[in-house]
C-alpha cells in the first residue's frame, strides 16, 4: 500500500484518523508535526514530498474559526485557499492522490431541500468562501483528488460542540441554544473510517462528494440529545439566530445528500445519534478512568 501523509494531525480529525488506521491495520501512514508539514512553507512541503513520496495526501489542515475568519480574511485565504493549492500542485507533480477536507458553509442554506454536489455553493460568510477558493484551486491543479464536505464535526478530541455542551452543562443550571439552522452532527471517526477506505480500496472515482452522518437536526435538538444521553440535567432553552448574533452568518439549512458518496463507498453510514452515543460512551468512560 502506498505511503500516506496527514497534513493537520495535530487536530481533531487528524488524531480520529490516527486512530482509525490503528484500528484498520493501516501503518504505512505518517502524522507529521506541523515544523516540517506547515501548508504555507513550500519549501518544507518540497523536502517532504521528496523524502516521503506519498501515494496519498490528507488534508485535515484548515481555519476554521467562523467568526475570527470574518476579520482575519487574509490569514483564512492563505491556509483555506493557497494551502490546499500547495498540497495540489505538489500531488500533481509527485503523482498523488490528494483527500481533502472541506465544508457544508460554502452553501447560501436558504431552501430546505437536501444539499446535491451539483448544488450552486454561494458562501454567505469569509469562512465558507475560503474553503470554497480552496476546492476551486484543488480541482484547477489535480484531476488526482476527493473534496469531502462534512458537516458540524465532533469527536473525543479538540474542541468541539459536544465537549463544550458539556462543559457548559456542567456548570450553569440552563442555556439558550439556537433551534432555527439546521444540519447534520457528524462524528470524526466515521469521516476518517470514510477516508481511509477510501485508501485502503484504492477507489479511483475522484470529485467532489458530501459526507456526514445520516439524520436532520437544530443546534437545539443536538444539544438536547447530548444532555439526554449523557444524563447531564440542565434546562435547554431554544432560541433564534437574531436572538444570539454572531459576526458571521450561518446557512439556516445545510442538510447534504450523501447518495454518490454511499453508491462510491458500497457502505452504509451511521445515524448521527447513534454516532454520538458511541461519543459520549467513550468520553464517560475516559472521564471515570481519569
């Protein structure tokens, strides 16, 4: 099997796929530290792409704070755009296939229907635009690639939804959580088991494909089923986005169809509550180990 090299293992998704590929047997892979994987430096990327020469390239690498990203637009576009054209230009050149990791935000969310590949992306805020820049530049570079678009990502690791759920529920007797956008959690170890069967089976049907765990639901009711599960008691309110306004501005619906990606995969993906009871399951049992 080819050698693969994972650009942002330091991340959330990076250590999901860590531990995936242990799981899976696959050992031909490195997580290498961001000093000599920075997206940015070409330099750096050049000697590693020529040390290792990797049949596959993960790009979890990404800005990915929403907010910030509306005034930190330069800083966004460079990782979000000009580092996934990097890896691009250097996966072209060394004949690699390059897997990368981009998002539901490059969609406008103005009408409830599920969200296609084919579907226009119209970003409505600088995060969604850059990822939207970066698979333009992907595409433009290598015929050799997957674009994943996932959506509201969760894991054991990081920071993320759930474990700031918890956090906060620890804490406070009750919190207002917006009920009107609506999407799909998806758990980053079904995103990796994705990815890297991707790999494994060495698939060859490149493009653009959606991928997050099966189900519809609000920020409200993923906070409900977070507390419900985890038995954690405290009082959810709903709210509306004017209600809790933010510097910028997120699809009211983002729903994706995962049908090609299923027909590609031959595989079924998991409903994303029973994905997250895996979750929570694991992060009590880490909490009472600790």
């Amino acid at each position: 099997m080819s050698k693969t090299v994972v650009f942002g293992a330091s991340g959330q998704l990076g250590h999901c796929i860590k531990l995936v590929s242990k799981e899976m047997g696959m050992t031909d892979i490195l997580f290498p530290d961001e000093k000599i994987a920075n997206i940015l430096d070409t330099e750096l990327l050049n000697k590693l792409f020529e040390n290792e020469k990797p049949g596959f390239v993960i790009n979890c690498a990404a800005y990915t704070a929403v907010d910030k990203a509306e005034d930190d637009v330069d800083l966004a576009r460079k990782i979000n755009k000009d580092g996934a054209a990097n890896l691009a230009e250097l996966c072209n050149t060394y004949q690699a296939t390059l897997i990368h990791v981009s998002t539901d935000f490059v969609f406008e969310g103005n009408q409830a229907s599920l969200l296609k590949e084919t579907d226009a992306a119209e970003p409505i805020n600088v995060y969604g635009l850059t990822k939207l820049e970066g698979e333009k530049a992907i595409s433009d570079a290598l015929s050799r690639h997957f674009i994943l678009r996932t959506s509201w990502l969760y894991s054991e690791f990081g920071n993320n939804f759930v474990k700031t759920m918890l956090k906060l529920g620890s804490e406070r007797p009750s919190l207002n959580i917006i009920a009107d956008q609506i999407g799909t959690p998806t758990y980053a170890i079904d995103l990796a088991s994705c990815i890297l069967n991707i790999i494994k089976n060495n698939i060859t049907a490149y493009g653009l494909y959606h991928y997050s765990n099966e189900g519809v639901t609000s920020w409200y009711d993923f906070a409900k089923a977070i507390f419900d599960i985890s038995k954690t008691s405290v009082k959810v309110l709903p709210i509306t986005s004017s209600e809790y306004p933010t510097k910028a501005i997120r699809p009211a619906f983002s729903v994706m169809d995962k049908s090609k990606i299923k027909q590609m995969m031959n595989f079924e993906i998991p409903y994303w509550r029973d994905s997250l009871e895996k979750c929570l399951g694991n992060l009590d049992r880490e909490h009472r180990i600790n």
